[in-house]
C-alpha cells in the first residue's frame, strides 16, 4: 500500500471481529518487519508480551480499564520498554565491534557518555525505554496496516498490574498495549478528529 494511503488509512480500531485469528506467521512476520525501526544506538530496548489466550486477553482486560478491544481482537500486545537497554550486557554492543562499526576505545566512550551524560538518572533511563519502544510501537502499528491488520494503541491500563501479571521487573516499563486483529466491518468509527497543521505546532528557527 502506499505509504500516504496507509498513514490516512491507519486508525485506532476500537472494534476487531471477534470471530477472526491472527495467523500466528503473519503476528511474526508483522513483529519481524517492526524491528526495522529506529532506536538510539540501535539498542532495541525492546520487548513484548503477546497476549492470545482468551484467559490471557481476559485478565489483560481486567487490567486495562475494561476496555473491550482487550476482549474482541485475537492479539494484544504489551510493548515492554527496558530502561538499562543501552548497558554493555546488550549484544548489540558486540555486533558493532565484530562489524568494525565500533573498536573497543570508542565502545568505552559511547558507554561512559550513556551512563554519565545520557542516562544518568531514572527519568533519562525511563525516556530512553519510552522513547525508543514508542517507536517500536508506531512502526508495528503501521506495518499491521500494511498488511490489512488494524491495530489499538492504549495506555488506559494500570502498570503496576501489568507488571505484576507478567512479572516484569522494575528496570523495565510497560510503555502501551496494542490490540491487534481484523477490524469488525459491522461497525463504524466516528469520523477522524482534526488534526492540528503545520502552522499551528511549529516554530521556525
Ligand atoms: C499512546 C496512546 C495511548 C492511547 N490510549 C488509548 C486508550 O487507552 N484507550 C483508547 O480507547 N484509545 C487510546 N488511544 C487511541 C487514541 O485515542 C487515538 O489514537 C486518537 O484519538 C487518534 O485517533 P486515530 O488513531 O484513529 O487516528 C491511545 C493512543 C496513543 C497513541
């Protein structure tokens, strides 16, 4: 699909048919294309929590407001951001090195810059994750669509549930949840809302 088509095409489903799968090759194929997106150092301080049994997506629901998306699309995916993704443990580190992209004199500078300089506090740590999964997130959403799979973006749930429910620990953060699955064709979204132009968000240095 165009790309144009596809941005003016993309909603926030609201209703999936219930009665329609995801095929469990096209939920990787989706996932797969969507870790071509961009992240600070090519980090990738991402992860996800594929929610597809209907016990799952029932305590997910119960989590996340009650919102019946949870419920009806086959999928819902929590994006974990992890906020020490940038650390030397990351194997992405190495890669760098074996590629030649990166010697070991210039990997100590770029880790010294992130743990003094970059993220050297719990707010720069957590903007790190939320950053760079949020992007994670806008490239899946997008490459769902490119495949006639609609999508829900959400943060309407409670965190520290989330987090208990899947055990996910406290150097991580639960960025949003994506329902994902074939958008219910008896129903009807409201009209999209205005969107504020050029003029009206930037200022030109
Ligand atoms: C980060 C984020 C969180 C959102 N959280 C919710 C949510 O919890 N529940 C909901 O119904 N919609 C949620 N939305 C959907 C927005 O309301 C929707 O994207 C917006 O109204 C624009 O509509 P569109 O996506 O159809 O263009 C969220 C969207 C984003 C990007």
């Amino acid at each position: 699909m165009e790309f144009e088509k596809l941005l003016k095409e993309r909603r926030s489903a609201t209703f999936f048919d219930k009665n329609k799968e995801l095929a469990d090759n096209l939920i990787k194929e989706i996932i797969d294309l969507s870790t071509l997106a961009p992240s600070a150092f090519n980090t990738q301080p991402w992860e996800l929590i594929i929610v597809k049994s209907s016990e799952a997506r029932k305590e997910l629901y119960e989590k996340a407001c009650n919102q019946p998306k949870v419920l009806e699309a086959p999928v819902t995916i929590a994006i974990v951001g992890k906020k020490n993704g940038y650390k030397r443990e990351n194997p992405i580190w190495d890669e760098k090195i074996k590629n030649k992209t990166l010697n070991s004199e210039s990997l100590q500078a770029y880790m010294d810059m992130c743990e003094n300089k970059l993220y050297n506090s719990d707010v720069k740590k957590n903007a790190y994750a939320v950053r760079n999964a949020s992007l994670f997130a806008m490239t899946l959403m997008f490459v769902a669509k490119s495949k006639g799979v609609s999508t829900h973006p959400m943060i309407g749930f409670s965190e520290e549930a989330v987090k208990e429910l899947y055990s996910i620990s406290e150097d991580k953060v639960v960025v949003m949840l994506i329902s994902m699955g074939y958008f219910n064709e008896e129903k009807k979204l409201f009209p999209r809302e205005k969107r504020f132009s050029f003029d009206k968000i930037s200022k030109v240095y």
